[in-house]
C-alpha cells in the first residue's frame, strides 16, 4: 500500500481519457442551465418546471440536501429544505418535488435541479430521486487521479463525510448515488479491472477503533459496488485508519474547526488498476 502511493502522479484532467473523460460526461459540472428545454417539460415523474412557485428555482445549502435520510419525518424534511415547490398539498401526500439551483463551482454559474422525496404509508421518508444525474454529482464529487499510464491505474476519492454519517458503516442516499456514479465509470473504462478500496479517518479517537470503522466502511463501499454489477473476486477491502493522511491540521482537541480542517483525512479511495 505505501508503495502504491509513493508511486502515485499528478492529478489528471476531468477531461482526460478513461474514468476522467466518463466523469465529464456524467456531468460534474454544465453551464448554466436555465434554459434547458428538458427540465421544462414534464416528464420521467416529474412535474413541469414551469409549474413551481418560484420563478428559475430556489437555491438551497447542499449541506441540507446531503443530512435527508431514509424514515425522516415531513417535518424533518421541511426543517431541512423547506416545502415543497409545487401545489401538492401537505396532508397524505406521499411525493413532494422541488426545484433547486446548485453552483458548479464555477463562480456565479449554477444549474437548475429537479429533487423528489417519496414517504411511505406511514409518511417516513422512504426514498429520493434527482431528474438530473449532474446535480447529484455536485452534491458528492468524485476526485480522479491518475497513478500510471501503463498499465493504466487511477484512483478515485471519495469524502467519507458524505459517504456515510459519523461514526457509521451504513452509506447514506447520495453516498449511494456517488458510488452508482462510481460503478459506471469503473465498468465502462475497464474491461478486468482488479479494485483495491480503502477506507480512512482522522487521528481522533481511538486507533484500533478507527481501524475496525475504516475496514467496516471499505466493506460497506464495496457490497455496494458488486450490487452495482460489479465482480466481487476483482476487490479488495482494506482499512487503513488514521493512516496516510492527506493534512496535518494543528489542535489535540476535536474542535468544529478541526474537524472541518481534518476532513480530507476522512475519505474512500477506490484504486483501478488495468489488469
């Protein structure tokens, strides 16, 4: 393992070959979309996005988005992303639909996103959906980079952050979407890839604790991946707890602060190699 990251190279463009090239397609980042045609007619389940309350979307912290959870109640879901943005009433609706503007990270530019939550009979939160596979990338980018050319190796990080909530082995809504995203890249650029996922977290806490809660999330990462279509002999799980860091953030206290500057360190790689 410390061999394979003293070999590792720089970072390869979104646009490059491969993995990177799928990324862009998947579309982590659009220009400005306010115009698109396709999200203004209805269609796929959701409503025309002309219909909504408000004129061009409402922008939204993708913080809030990222805290819905399965069996939340609608109260908890207004607390975090408000009602919803069509006249679809409040009592004994089971799908409430709303439309968000996201920034890319490109300075003012953002993109228009159709969101639904669907409860179940007992009005708990049973599932969501986006009607654009850009927006969900926003929310949980994928970082590429490249290690080898030859044979080809890449490695793609995810945030542990918002693969899974704090101090959990259970992925979370987008955590899982995030992983989709990774599955398609993996098997569209590789014919017999051997997959090596290794989870991480922070120097705080115990060490043979973060040890077992790294391996447990290497593991939970990778069911997910071979329920995707993936062959479960070309992984393997590792975790590395507090190894490897990718920061080095003062303070011997887990303050907000640095457990905010520590989050790099909190991560799932997901390292391709040719085989």
């Amino acid at each position: 393992m410390n061999n394979l990251h003293s070999n590792m190279m720089t970072k390869a463009a979104l646009g490059a070959a491969s993995i990177a090239a799928f990324l862009v397609l998947a579309g982590c980042a659009s220009p400005p979309n306010n115009d698109r045609t396709e999200l203004r007619e209805a269609g796929d389940g959701f409503p025309a996005l002309s219909g909504n309350w408000y004129d061009g979307g409402q922008f939204v912290d993708p913080e809030n988005i990222l805290r819905i959870r399965e069996s939340q109640t609608k109260d908890q879901v207004r607390q975090l992303i408000g009602n919803p943005h069509y006249a679809e009433g409040f009592f004994g609706v089971r799908e409430w639909s709303y439309v968000f503007n996201l920034y890319t990270g490109n300075g003012n530019e953002y993109i228009t996103c159709q969101y639904q939550v669907h409860y179940d009979d007992n009005m708990a939160l049973e599932s969501t959906r986006w009607r654009d596979a850009q927006c969900p990338a926003l929310l949980m980018p994928i970082e590429v980079e490249e290690i080898a050319a030859e044979p080809r190796e890449e490695k793609l990080t995810l945030s542990g952050d918002v693969l899974f909530d704090f101090d959990s082995d259970t992925l979370t809504l987008e955590g899982r979407r995030a992983l989709e995203r990774v599955s398609s890249m993996v098997l569209s650029a590789y014919s017999s890839p051997d997959v090596l996922i290794v989870g991480y977290t922070d120097r705080f806490g115990d060490e043979q604790y973060n040890l077992n809660l790294s391996q447990a999330r290497a593991e939970a990462v990778g069911n997910y991946l071979v329920a995707q279509g993936m062959e479960r002999r070309d992984l393997t799980l590792l975790g590395r707890g507090e190894a490897d860091p990718i920061v080095d953030c003062p303070g011997q206290v887990a303050t907000t602060s640095v457990k905010a500057c520590l989050r790099p360190n909190r991560r799932v790689e997901v390292i391709v190699t040719s085989n």
